[in-house]
C-alpha cells in the first residue's frame, strides 16, 4: 500500500472554510468595489459641480460689466420711450377717430365757394353744424360781402345763403378807404347730404 505524504498540508485551508471564505471574499470585494464606484460618482459630481459654478460666476461678472449696464440703461430708455409712444398713439387715434366725427364738407363744395369770392375776399375761418356753413371773411371794399353772398346765392349749389352784413370795421354805406378791413358773416344752408 501506498501512501502519500502531503508536506504542503498545512499550507491548505480545511475544506469546511473554504466556503465561507470564498463568500466573505466576494462580499468585501463588492463592498470595496461599491465604495469605490460611489467615490468616482462623487467626485465627478463634484467637478461638474464646480464646473457650473465656475460657469455662473463667469456669467454673473459678464452681467455686472460696464457694458451690460450701459445696455440696460439703453433698453430702460427705450422702454419708457416706447411707452410714450403707446400712449401719444393712443392720444392720435382718440382725435382722429373724434375728427372723424366731425362733418366735413365736400372738396368740390370747398372749390366752388373759393372761385366765388371776390378778388378782395379773404375768408378767415368756416364751422360746420349739422347742415349750416358758417364762413367768416375780410375784405377791404364794403360791397364785395354783398356781391359775394348774391353770388353763392345765385349758384344754385345751396339750400339757402343768409347774409346780415359787415359786423365789424368800416361803417355801411361809408366810403371805404385803403387801410381799412370789413369782416362779414355769411351762413350758408346746405342742400341735403353736402356734408358728411
């Protein structure tokens, strides 16, 4: 019979802790590989951490810069120029929307009264109401009021012409003299749908 003689024996472990030892193995090298994995994800957090802080202050020292505030000291200006825009378009469309309103006399009316005036005649102002014209004229001869308001009377163009004579400067039936003014009032009725 043979026998073999194991010098190495003690060196081996029992086969009974051979398991245990095995799973203590594989449990501290998961630790130690979980501990490790949990650090390089800490530290990259970190570094991308500091990365966007870096990346924020830059952009906070950009926003603090002469040159930024001076654009938002532009943009205010342009802000409160803008909303004083806003508001005189809106001041614009109220007066054209009451001009609008207004009644307005045709422009062939308005050229037709003007090539009936004498050569003397000056008129001064016009006001509308409703279907009435009311023109206020100089002259420098006391006849020309009369002979202008006979001859848009004569024109047919109007429903009625009323004129109650020269109300200011030289007296009627005085001679006129050179320097002296004559303003009439001469109201003209309209024939219906003239004015708007």
């Amino acid at each position: 019979m043979r026998r073999d003689i194991n010098f190495f024996s003690v060196y081996h472990s029992q086969s009974d802790g051979d398991g245990a030892n095995k799973i203590q193995m594989i449990l501290l090298s998961a630790l130690a590989g979980s501990l490790i994995i949990v650090l390089v994800i800490f530290t990259v957090i970190k570094f991308s951490d500091l990365a966007v802080i870096n990346t924020i202050n830059a952009q906070n020292q950009y926003l603090s810069s002469p040159t930024v505030s001076q654009a938002r000291q532009t943009l205010s200006g342009t802000r409160s120029k803008l909303g004083a825009l806003a508001q005189y378009k809106q001041a614009a469309g109220r007066v054209s929307y009451g001009y609008s309103l207004l009644p307005q006399p045709d422009s062939s009316l308005l050229t037709a009264i003007a090539k009936m005036e004498p050569s003397d005649v000056t008129l001064t102002s016009i006001v509308y109401s409703d279907d009435v014209m009311t023109l206020t004229c100089t002259c420098k001869d006391n006849q020309s009021p009369a002979i202008f308001a006979h001859t848009l009377d004569a024109s047919g163009k109007f429903a009625g012409v009323n004129y109650n004579g020269i109300t200011t400067g030289g007296a009627a039936g005085s001679a006129s003299t050179a320097n002296s003014d004559y303003t009439f009032t001469v109201m003209i009725t309209l024939k219906g749908g003239t004015a708007k």
